[in-house]
C-alpha cells in the first residue's frame, strides 16, 4: 500500500477541515450517526464474520467481546455522534485572555491539532468515533483499525467515505486498508505530515508504537487498576463499588484487578465479598491472608502485575494506608485508582499521593470515562503527564496558540 500517498492527502485535507464552520461539522456528523443506523443490519451481518474468523484463531472471550456491534452497539455509537453534535465547538476557545502592561491584548486561543493517525485493535466501533471526533477538533485524521476487525472496519470507512464525499472532503479521513505490518511501521514514520499518533489498545500495540513512532505519541499503558478499602468504609458501599467495578464490563481498561482491604475489615468484608464475586462468576485468587480467610487460591507474585480484562481479580490484605499505596505506586499503571472511605483525613491523603489519572472515591471505577464526564466519545485514556491526561476527548484533540493584538508596539 502507498502510505505516504494516503498520508499527503490526508494532510492536504487538514486545512479544509481546520476551516469548517460548526455548523458543516454538525452537519456532516449527523449524517454519519442517520447512515449508521441506515447500515445497521449490514454491520451486524459482516462483524459476525470478523467474530467467526477470531473464534476460529481462538481469541479469548474478552477480546471478542471488544471486537462485537450487535444493535445495541450500533445505536449507542449513532447516538455517542449525535452526542459529539451537540458538544461546543472546541476550535476558537479563548482559554485565556488578559491586557499586558504595553497595551497588547493577549489571547489563548484553542486550534486543531492538524493531521492524527490513529492505531487500534479489536474495537471497530473506533473507527466512526475516532473520525467524528478529529473531524469535529477541526483535524484530519488517518486510521489503521486491526486485522481481526478488518472487514467491519472496510465497510464502517465506506460509510464514512460515503458521507464525505457529498461535502468535498473524501480525503479527510485515510485508512490504512491492509494487515500488514510493515505498512503499519511506514505510517510511523511520516513524522513530517502526521502530528500526533495515537494508539488505542493493548500494552503490546502502545509499545510498538512508541518503540517504533517518529510521531509524538498519545497513549496509555495497561490499566491495571485498584480499590483499597479502608478501615473506616462503608462495607456496604464497598461491596456494592467492587461488584460494578469488575463485573459491569469486564474487558475495559479501567475495570479493577486488584482489590486491598484493611486488615481492620478483612474479616468481615471478605467473606460477603467472596461470596458476591463468585456468585457473578469472578474467578479470584489472593494473598496468604486472603488465602487463610477464605479458602481463595493463592496469587502468584506475577498476578499482580496483571491486567485481567476479564471476570478475575485479585485480593490483598494491608495493614494500613501506607501499604497499600506504596503497593498501588509498586503494581498500577497510573490509570484509575480507587478508594472506599469515610475518614476524610485517609480520602485526603489517598487523593494527594496516589499517581494516575483519575482517582475514584467511593464510586466505580467504570466511571472513569469521557461519556460519563460528559465530555462526549473519547479516544481512550491517557495515563501520561504531556498534553493531555485521563479521557481524550474534543478538546484534548486540540492544540492552542497565542494571539497578540496590540497598537504598534515593539521591542
């Protein structure tokens, strides 16, 4: 495939897109969310194909369950892009604004960021996201959805392609059309044309990328993710918190891995827990105290360092606070913490000290998402310190500049 020639159009379409009033970029995404369900029945039909290759190369439950779009699915993504409409406009944003001692009015003003590619797996509702939300920052945008998806993934991008089209703009959105890796590692290399590079899925794919971008990168590592459970929770809450935090949808990054419980409460909470847990089908394993306590298989040391995506889980037991964040800095990934508490002393600390980013306090940990922040569709969470952290969504596909207006003045 002739990848530098699918990215220089992509590039040249990036200041058409830059230019769009927010009325065309509406436009044109409500388009894409009325084609979407025009299409349903078709997408369903041919991601039974991808799901039927992928069971045939024996993917694990887990990952078929990212790589499906039933009609629910499907209706969730059209509205997920209705929901894109009715966010404001990103580009144009004064950020900041102030009058300097000379007189210059000086702006900070939010602007598209210019071309992305963006590199994912088994997700290929990705695929419609993604494009809406570069399209709607003002960017163009590259896609390279994975092999397992690829039929679902053509189809998805005629449907885009479609809409596009009627608006001049069929090279806003390129897609990488091939399973080859090597195309994968040339995408990586148009550092010239391409202005982020964002890879949505595993460890393995983040890796490759950033080993091999000459792109700067956005991403987030594993999500291996904990709830502590203090001495001074509500074990009610607690159980309640837990349950949802693993069982709602296992397969995502910020679903929990790893439960710590104060060693004050272990006899009480993990019983009940245990019992909750099994009943959903959680495959547990844990500690030796935890192991004494209940009978559970006892974790190898390497569990957890495990990003599970799936009904298993880990429980440990601390003998205080300090434990179990020195614990959370030795095995997280940064990604989603959470704690059950009422000593306002403890949430304090937990709050202040604990790296990632997000922190959950007294709530789910699935919470930690760009739709339920009410930031619209995100392209997933990113676990770094630059530019952006924690769901990247319109805004976060955004760069700034600053702009002066004065009356003359020099230096």
């Amino acid at each position: 495939m002739d990848i530098k020639a699918l990215v220089n159009k992509t590039h040249q379409s990036a200041a058409l897109v830059a230019k769009l009033p927010t009325l065309a970029k509406n436009g044109l995404l409500q388009e894409v969310a009325t084609a979407v369900r025009l299409k349903l029945l078709e997408i369903v039909a041919v991601n039974h194909a991808d799901i039927d290759a992928a069971i045939i190369n024996g993917k694990d439950d887990a990952f078929l369950d990212r790589l499906a779009l039933d009609e629910a699915r499907l209706e969730a993504l059209a509205q997920s892009v209705e929901q894109m409409v009715n966010l404001p406009d990103p580009v144009g944003a004064v950020l900041e604004y102030k009058t300097l001692e000379n007189g210059i009015e000086l702006s900070k003003v939010r602007v598209p960021i210019g071309v992305l590619a963006i590199i994912y797996e088994a997700r290929p509702g990705v695929t419609i996201e993604a494009a809406c939300l570069s399209l709607k920052a003002g960017n163009s945008v590259i896609l390279k959805g994975g092999k397992e998806a690829i039929l679902t993934n053509r189809l998805l991008m005629g449907i885009l392609h479609s809409v596009l089209q009627r608006h001049g703009l069929e090279h806003a959105v390129g897609f990488v059309d091939s399973v080859d890796r090597f195309d994968t590692l040339s995408l990586l290399q148009q550092h010239e044309l391409i202005d982020v590079v964002i890879p949505r899925g595993g460890y393995d794919l983040v890796r490759f990328v950033v080993e091999n971008s000459r792109i700067p990168a956005l991403y987030h590592g594993s999500g291996i993710d904990h709830i502590y459970v203090d001495a001074s929770a509500n074990l009610g809450m607690a159980l309640e918190v837990i349950l949802n935090s693993k069982t709602s949808r296992p397969a995502t990054c910020n679903s929990v891995d790893t439960v710590l419980v104060h060693q004050a409460v272990a006899s009480e909470l993990l019983p009940q827990l245990q019992a909750k847990l099994e009943a959903a089908g959680v495959r547990l394993q844990g500690d030796q105290a935890v192991s004494e306590l209940t009978g559970i298989e006892l974790a190898k040391a390497s569990d957890f360092d495990h990003e599970w995506l799936s009904l298993q889980m880990n429980l440990k037991v601390v003998e205080a606070l300090d434990e179990a964040m020195e614990f959370i800095a030795q095995h997280g990934s940064k990604h989603t913490e959470g704690i059950v508490a009422q000593d306002q002393g403890v949430i304090d600390l937990f709050t202040r000290d604990v790296d990632a980013a997000a922190i959950c306090v007294n709530c789910s940990l699935r919470l930690h998402d760009g739709g339920v922040f009410g930031m619209g569709a995100e392209m997933g969470i990113a676990t770094g310190k630059l530019h952006a952290r924690g769901p990247v969504g319109l805004n976060e596909l955004c760069s700034y500049k600053w702009v002066m207006r004065g009356t003359g003045q020099i230096r």
